[in-house]
C-alpha cells in the first residue's frame, strides 16, 4: 500500500479511517481475524459439550460432590468434626486446651508409613456457627499445627494470636463471646489474664447459634515432580486430636449432653475406619475431638475457572502473530502519526473482534461446563468482565507488539518467531507445568508472556497451605502488572518503530 507524502499527512482521525481501509482491504488479514476468534470460541464450546461429571453409587449415578460457597457466595472449603451445643442470645464458651496431636498418612520421603505429626494448618479450638449446614457463617478461636493461635472467621479472615504449640504443662486457655452480631475470642496462659485475639462482625446472626468444640486438618502437601524441573502438588490424608478440659459456658448457651456431628461428610478413609474415626470422646471433665477436612478460602473438590475456557487462546495468539508479523513486511511502513494509526489500527481490529470471540468463550463455556456437571468457580460479574476485557486487551497488545517487530525485523518468519519464543511458548511450558517454579515465575514476571496474569481470578491465602503455582492459576504478578509489562515491551517497539521513520513498499518480486 503506498503512502501519502508525510507533508500533506491529514489529521489522525482521517489517518484512522486511511489505515483502516487498507487494513480490511487485506482479504487474509480478516480471515485470519475470524479463525482465531473461531478458535477461542470451538475450543470453549467443544470441550465443555463433552465433559460431563457424575459419580457412581453402586449401580446409581449420582452428582459429583462440590464445593459449599460461603457467605460471599465463592467456594469454600468447610470440612470438620463439631461436638456442638444450641446458644441462644449472647454468651460465651470458655475451655483450657492441654494437648494437640495428630496423624498424617504417608508423608514424603518414602510414602511407606502413617506418622505421628501435625500439618501447618491442623487447627482445634472453639466455635461459633450459624448452623450445621456448610458454608453457614462462623467465627472460631483455634491452636494450630505452626502458626500458634488464631481467630478465623466467614473463611476468608484470619487474626493472629500468641505464637507456640500447646502441651499439659503449658495449657492454653480460649474463650469465644457474643454480643449480638459481634464475636469476640482471648486467650490466656492461665485462666485469669487474658489477651484479645480478634474480634468478627457476622451480619446476620440468627438469634440461636451453634457454639462447642471443633478439630480439623487439611491435606499433606506432597509436591511430585514432573516435565524438566516441574513440580504438581498431591494431598495425603491427616487427622487431628484436641483434648479440652474446664469447658465453661454462661448465659445463653445450653447444658445437657453435646451434640456429635460432622460438618460435611467425613469418615470415608481407611483410616478413620479402623483405626480412630472423626468424633467425640468424653472422659470424666476432658473433652477429646478428632477431625479432619478444613474451614478456609480454597475449596477441597476443585473446579474449573474463566481460565480453563480459554485454551484456544494459545491458538489465537499464535495466528495473530503471524498475521500482524506478515502485514507489517508486507505492507508499507511510514513514520510519524501515520505509523501510529496502523499501530491503533492493527490493535483496534483486534481487540474488538476478540473481545466478541472472547466473551462469547467465557460466558457460553462456563454455561455448558455448569450443565454439565462442572463445578466452575464463580468470580461474579465484575470478575468475569474483567477476564474477558483483559484477554481482548492482551491479545490486541501482543499483536501490536507483533507488528513493529515485524518492522523492525523485516522478516516476518524471524519476527514470528521471536514473538512465539517470547509470548507463546514460555506460558506453555508453564502450564504444562514442564519448569521448576522458580524459573516458571521469573519467565512470567520478565518476559511478554507475563500478561497471561490477566486470566488470575484464583486468590493465595497464607492461611491455606496449597502449591501457588501458574499452571494451577496462581500467577507471580497481578493481572494489571503483567499486562504492563506486555504493554511495556509494545512500547518500546513502538518508539523504536518510530523514531526508524517511513520504509517504502517492498517489490512484489519480495518473497518475504
């Protein structure tokens, strides 16, 4: 396409329009638009069409188990024994904590053994809920397996108390209190001085409540590795063991026998069946509780994200590469505004075709995985629209970036593969997962792939010991920083491209 003298350069809006028309113009280019929409949209919708869960009963097929969602409606993990009493109005429940055991089923090195130990998030103390149903709101006081005392509350809320571990000679006294919609919980080393741990505003606390004794523990974490250096977590099964003595209770909380119970389903493993299964044991003035299972952030059944419905992204940015590699060696290049009109030109085209391609992915794949049977971890509506407009946006960016290497280069082969190097293959080796952790995180952190961070929608918790890893959706940077340093890398092509200046149209005879 051959350009205006750069004297009699109209004004940026009738550059647009200019670029434009010769950006359409180009029969493949927009053929190649819609095939990478097309792919982000079949390898969305295929997919979730075939994927059906069920879990088998004998000969009955029934749903597969999912996740509880908490009071802010996300998925929740919400797994533990409960020896329970009726609280109605406000009151307290204070207990001496004398000791805190635990088992775990074969941890590494050799995975031959059941050993006596507690995890790092092992927990045993007092709670109050709202109910027994899973995730119903609550707020508990607990000893840990490492992280000393702490007040959790409504899973995502977690208040550091006095560090150390528990034992008959150095005991640990806990109290929860009520007053209306307000818990508070102290601790105290001998009864008589107390220390405030936390306190939890739960709105809308039903006037009677659940308040009693509670022990849960999640699963080991074994990393296995895998690929060149790669590493995917694996959970063994553990239990842990409270002995209480001095329960106490005042006002409003009730006096008889203590209700047994497991919230959620417990006692499935070989383990709890015979050898010591979830429950209450009462000796004379000590309570003693086992469980296992978790009260957090993070679901135990897993689920599929926004993510999971974007693997066509791959494909599409691959596409778009070489499109924008070849128009940019093709075509030619002037300098000055004009250059940055094909610039907003060839990002614009693609942004607006892959956000339709994009949402259409999303929204209509998350709804077949639904259907199917799927568990698909819901980040509301602001979430979502933020995955689908940051995918446009990064996609459009790296087809930018594509486009002045392609002129800065002059080959579109090498610019191709400079940027497959750079964007596409260092996210696959991460999501295989093939690389060590450490490697994986600083290629996301430094290279043009970290703008992938835009499909995070998965949250860490310090309170949930889980492998925070991309190819499991935790990403290094948040999802605005990655995309900078995609945009990062666009703009110093951009600035190079410009300040290069005008190339004139390659011969036909041009091969390249």
């Amino acid at each position: 396409m051959s350009t205006p003298d750069e004297g009699t350069t109209p004004g940026f809006t009738a550059l647009l329009r200019e670029e434009w028309a010769g950006f359409r113009s180009g029969r493949g280019r927009m053929a190649a638009l819609l095939v990478a929409a097309l792919a982000v949209i079949a390898l969305a919708v295929l997919p979730a069409l075939v994927i059906h869960s069920s879990c088998s009963d004998g000969p009955v097929e029934v749903p597969c188990p999912t996740d509880p969602t908490g009071p802010d409606g996300t998925p929740v993990s919400d797994l533990f024994f409960f020896a329970h009493r009726p609280l109605t109005g406000d009151g307290s429940l204070t207990v001496r904590l004398t000791s805190m055991t635990g088992t775990i089923t074969y941890p590494p090195p050799d995975h031959d053994e059941i050993v006596a130990g507690l995890v790092p998030w092992a927990k045993t103390g007092i709670i109050v809920k709202d109910g027994l149903g899973q995730g119903s709101s609550y707020a508990a006081l607990m000893m840990t397996g490492a992280h000393g005392v702490r007040m959790q509350h409504d899973y995502t809320h977690d208040n550091a108390g006095l560090p150390g571990g528990v034992s008959p000679q150095s005991p640990r006294w806990l109290r929860l209190t009520r007053s209306g919609d307000t818990i508070t919980g102290d601790e105290s080393s001998d009864g008589a001085a107390w220390t405030r741990v936390g306190t939890a505003t739960l709105a809308g606390l039903p006037d009677t409540v659940q308040i009693g004794l509670f022990a849960a523990s999640p699963g080991d974490l074994t990393l296995v590795p895998v690929g060149l250096g790669g590493r995917i977590g694996q959970a063994r099964f553990t239990q842990a063991v409270g002995s209480f003595d001095n329960v106490t209770a005042d006002s409003g909380a009730a006096t008889g026998p203590w209700g047994a119970d497991t919230v959620g389903e417990l006692g499935h493993t070989d383990w709890e069946k015979y050898h010591r299964a979830a429950g209450l044991v009462e000796q004379g003035a000590t309570l003693t509780v086992t469980g296992s299972g978790d009260i957090g952030p993070i679901g135990t059944e897993g689920g599929r994200t926004a993510k999971d419905t974007l693997i066509g992204l791959f494909v599409a940015a691959i596409i778009l590469i070489v499109t924008a590699a070849r128009y940019a060696v093709r075509a030619a290049v002037p300098g000055g505004r004009r250059a940055a009109a094909r610039a907003v030109v060839v990002g614009g085209a693609t942004f607006a075709v892959m956000l339709a391609a994009v949402a259409v992915a999303v929204l209509l794949g998350t709804k077949l995985l639904r259907d199917g049977g799927t568990t698909v971890i819901t980040t509301g509506a602001l979430g979502q629209s933020r995955v689908i407009v940051g995918t446009a946006g990064l996609l459009a960016v790296v087809a930018v970036l594509a486009w002045a290497t392609g002129v800065l280069l002059r080959r579109a082969w090498l610019a191709g593969t400079v940027l497959l190097a750079a964007v596409v293959v260092p996210y696959l080796l991460v999501a295989m997962p093939l690389l060590p952790d450490a490697v994986a995180d600083w290629l996301l952190r430094l290279t043009p792939a970290a703008g992938f961070a835009v499909l995070q929608t998965l949250h860490a918790y310090p309170q949930v010991t889980a492998h925070y890893a991309a190819y499991a959706g935790y990403f290094p940077l948040p999802w605005w920083a990655g995309l900078a340093v995609t945009c990062a890398y666009t703009a110093v092509a951009l600035v190079l491209v410009l300040r290069r200046g005008p190339r004139p149209e390659p011969s036909p005879a041009d091969w390249r």
